[in-house]
C-alpha cells in the first residue's frame, strides 16, 4: 500500500473531556493544535460525568474550530480534508465531535474519515519525528494500558493489555483516595518528585506471569491498605506514598515493555498516551532504553495528553490511501485496534 498524503486537514476530537480542533498539512505539520479543557467543570465531581462532557464539548466544538482555522491563519474553504475521533470513548462525547465534522464534511463536499483515537496516540509521535516500522508502542491512558507490535499504520497487534484498571485509572483512583483532586495523575507526579520512591514496598502485579498483561486494581487496594494501617501516610508521608506508588506502576510498565521488546527483537519503541506525560516512566522508559540499545520515541507532553492533532496522522493516511467514511459514520464507544487491519484489505 502506498504511504502518499493529503493535504490540508481539520481534525476533531472530542472522546473524553478535551474539545479538541487542529488544522495539520500533510499529516505532519501541525499548524493549529487547539485543545478546550472541561477538567475544571469535572474536577468538583472528582472525575468526567458523560452528560456534562457532552454539552461541553457543544458549546465548545464550534469555537474551537474557528479557533484552530484562525490560528492557522487558513480559511475553511482551503480545508480539503476532515478527520474526526470515532471511538473509543463515550458515546454522546464522540457524537458531537462527529457531528461536527459531518456538518463540515458535507457543507464543505470534502471527504470525512473517522478516527481511532489509540490510533491517534500511537502516531502522535509522527508529529515530531517519523518512526520506522516495525515498532513495539505501549499506550497508556485514562482507559488503555496496551502493548501492541506496529508494522504499518492500520496494522496493530495486541500484545498485552490491562486485565483490570488502566495506568491513568489506576493513577486517578488512587490519587482520589488519598485526597487529591481530579485528575489524579498530574497531582501524583508532582508530590512524587520530591517523595522517596523506595519507602513503601508496594507489589508488582503480573510482573512474571510470563504474559505481556497488565493488571494495576490489586496496586490501588495495596495502597488502600495502607493508608488504612497507617493514616499518617496520607499526610506528612504523602510525597513518599506518591513516589512509591508510581515507581510501582513504572516499574510494571517498563519491565513488561523489555519483555515485549525481548520476545519480538524489535528495539524501536513509542511511548503514548495521556500517561506518558509522567516524568517517572519517562525518565525510566529513558534508561532502559538507553541501556538496551533501544530506539525510544515519547512525543512531547502536548501531544501525550488528548489532542486533535494526532488525530490527523491516521486521518491523513486513510484519505490519502482511499479509505474514507460515510455518512453513516456512528460512535464506537469500544473500537479495538487490531479490527483496523479490515481497512485496509478493502483498498488492498
Ligand atoms: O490520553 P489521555 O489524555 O485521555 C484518555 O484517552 O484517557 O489520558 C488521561 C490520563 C488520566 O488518567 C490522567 O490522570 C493521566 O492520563 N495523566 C497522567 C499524567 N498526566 C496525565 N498520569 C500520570 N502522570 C502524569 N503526569
Ligand atoms: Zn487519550
């Protein structure tokens, strides 16, 4: 299949709590990248209510594309081009997004595709500096902790994934538990920094069971135990409860990332997703890499956390190699990667 791309895209996102419009040229240079945060109007909920996420993302989705227009200094009629989030994520969030670029789409007489937002993540790096394939990625978000082997875009497969909660989940929950406000991640990564990562001996779960699964709800119900035994922790011992807990979680990440890595013989590497904004897994997925000889890529944290540029890079690709939606477009609240594969024997 050939790699040609378009031209000149607008992208949308809106799976979550992130309105997001990015007006992005060949599928690699990102022009505009405009993100409207809800995590202010979420956080007194301590995490994302859907109905509210999705009158957010109706108030927000128009302004948002003026906006990424504007900044790209382009009108609407230059756009030749609209790729939107289709799944996964919740239903009536993804439906304003795709709502949206329908309306464009058809207003417009320009094609539409839609989106697998992990998709999105894994390629984000795409963004910054290009990857060889194959590659092994590991995407860690609110909803997917996942190892998969990339030959191509739209050729994913699974390696390994949660069996429970995800990293950001996992992140969330117990950042809640302790007191913190929503969204836990970021809070955790902070009062880590100046924590002790080794004072508390939390478990590695699935570490050696010899696949490449993860599995991170016993990690939270350990950290939950402890706070229990000692309520202390929650206080003056904060810093090193956030240090111990996300060594943990990294350590995981990182060990079942070389396992991956070691199987397959692939040493090119991408890290995505909203998790891997974390300075720990970063900087621990950096020394492995270093002194493993493996080629690692992380895009820069904007591109991390949920974006519409990313959005874009498989949206450029589809369009471009001839594969692109109807109007019959719908929502897939769950969408595996490895089901994108049928795209392109269609065009094959
Ligand atoms: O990819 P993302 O922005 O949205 C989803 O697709 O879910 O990921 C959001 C997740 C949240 O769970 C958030 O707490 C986590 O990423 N996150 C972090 C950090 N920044 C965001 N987790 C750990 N450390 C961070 N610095
Ligand atoms: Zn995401």
């Amino acid at each position: 299949m050939p790699s040609l791309f378009f031209m000149l895209l607008l992208s949308l996102e809106s799976s979550c709590d992130e309105t997001a419009a990015a007006v992005v040229s060949d599928g690699r240079t990102v022009l505009s990248n405009i993100v409207a945060s809800q995590i202010s109007v979420h956080a007194e909920y301590g995490g994302v209510v859907p109905e509210i996420a999705s009158r957010q993302h109706l108030e927000a989705v128009s302004l948002v594309i003026e906006q990424a227009l504007a900044e790209a200094n382009l009108d609407i009629s230059r756009i030749e081009g609209v790729a939107v989030t289709q799944g996964p994520g919740l239903a009536g969030a993804l439906l304003v997004g795709i709502s949206a670029a329908k309306g464009l789409s058809l207003g417009r007489g320009i094609p539409l595709v839609g989106v697998n937002h992990i998709e999105g993540h894994l390629l984000a790096v795409f963004l910054e500096a290009p990857v060889e394939f194959p590659f092994i990625a590991l995407a860690v978000s609110g909803g997917h902790s996942h190892l998969y082997r990339v030959d191509g875009i739209g050729r994913y497969t699974t390696l390994g994934q949660t069996v429970d909660d995800a990293a950001g989940e996992a992140f969330d929950k117990v950042a809640k538990l302790i007191g913190l406000p929503y969204p836990g991640g970021v809070a955790i990564d902070r009062l880590a920094t100046t924590g002790n990562p080794q004072a508390i001996k939390f478990p590695r779960p699935l570490v050696n069971d010899g696949t490449f699964n993860f599995s991170f709800s016993g990690l939270k119900t350990a950290v939950l135990t402890h706070v229990k035994k000692f309520p202390e922790s929650k206080e003056e011992g904060i810093n090193d409860l956030a240090a111990s807990f996300q060594a943990a979680v990294c350590d995981v990440l990182t060990r079942k990332t070389a396992a991956a890595i070691a199987a397959t013989g692939i040493k090119r590497l991408v890290v995505a997703g909203g998790v891997a904004c974390n300075s720990a897994l970063r900087r621990s997925m950096a020394e492995f890499a270093a002194a493993n000889g493996v080629e690692l890529s992380i895009p820069s944290p904007k591109l991390c956390a949920d974006n519409a540029a990313m959005v874009a890079v498989p949206g450029d690709f589809y369009l471009a190699n001839g594969y692109s939606s109807g109007f019959d477009l719908d929502a897939l609240p769950v969408w595996p990667l490895d089901r994108l594969a049928v795209r392109l024997k269609e065009k094959s």
